[in-house]
C-alpha cells in the first residue's frame, strides 16, 4: 500500500475506531460507569479560559463531537503512516489496541493534564481512570480490523498494493 493510500485508509480506520470507542464509552455513561468523556472535559476547559464565550449548549455540543472524531481520525491517519508493515487480522487488531493504549497514555498522561483538563491518571484515586483504557484500546483493536479491510481487494488477495513498503 503506498503512502497516501495508508494515510486515507488509517483515517477511515481511526473514524471507525472513533465509532466503537465512542459507543463503549456511551453505554459506559448510561450505567453509570463514567459521567464525563475527555472530549466533554476539554470543551469545559475550553469554557472556563473563555475560548468558547457565547456559544450555545448545541454548539458546544457539535463542536465536542467535531473534535472528538477528528482526533481520532487523525490517529488513524498517524497510525496508517506508520503501518509500513501489516500482518493477518489478529495482528492487526492487537498492534491496533496496542496503538490505541499509546494514544490514550499521550492524552491522559500527557497533554490532557498539561493543558489543565484533568490530573495525570496516577494522581487520581479512582479504578475509573482505568476505563479510558479499554476504550481506546477498543478503537485501536477496531482500528485494526477495518484497517485489513480497507486494504484488502475485492479478491480478498494482499491488499491495495501487495508492496507494504512501497512509497
């Protein structure tokens, strides 16, 4: 698979992926498991420095859901541009996941506490700082999977260009 051709079909994994974190995370919030999502979390931040002063809740709201899909579907992208190498499903759902645990410890751990929208995961006290985990390895190992199938042919034969490291 050449470069542009990794890049789009990880960007259309990575808005797939968003499609089932999202989901897990959904039914996580109606059973009560969590209450805010991080994309929630950093719209409230972005309220409380005034970056969003005269907006309504539903803008809010679009604008939440905007930046979620696209953070994922430029994980995606990313995690397509270093996909140089590719295995069956079942490697590519778990390097999917492993992916997916890397971009939550980059958030979570990393640029979410500097910018101020939650402390680092080992600062909070509750199990629940955990659940963002299985979420985003779930949208790593969904990644994974619609990533095989974008890059496979109609004939099921070894993908859109047969060369991994092509381009």
């Amino acid at each position: 698979m050449n470069t542009p051709t990794r890049i789009l079909s990880g960007a259309l994994a990575g808005f797939g992926g968003t499609v089932a974190l999202s989901l897990l995370r959904e039914t996580s919030r109606k059973a009560g498991i969590i209450s805010d999502t991080a994309p929630a979390q950093v719209i409230a931040r972005a309220k409380e420095l005034g970056l969003l002063d005269g907006l309504s809740d539903h803008s809010e709201e679009l604008i939440t859901l905007a930046a979620h899909y696209a953070y994922g579907t430029a994980a995606g992208a990313t995690f397509g541009l270093l996909r140089r190498d590719y295995g069956d499903l079942a490697e590519e759902m778990a390097t999917g996941a492993a992916l997916g645990i890397l971009a939550w410890a980059a958030g979570w751990a990393v640029w979410l506490p500097l910018a101020g929208v939650h402390s680092s995961p080992w600062n909070q006290s509750t199990p629940k700082v955990l659940l963002p985990v299985i979420d985003h390895a779930a949208f790593g190992a969904a990644f994974g999977f619609l990533y095989v199938i974008l890059r496979e042919d109609p004939d099921g034969e070894g993908g859109l260009n047969d060369d991994p490291t092509d381009g």
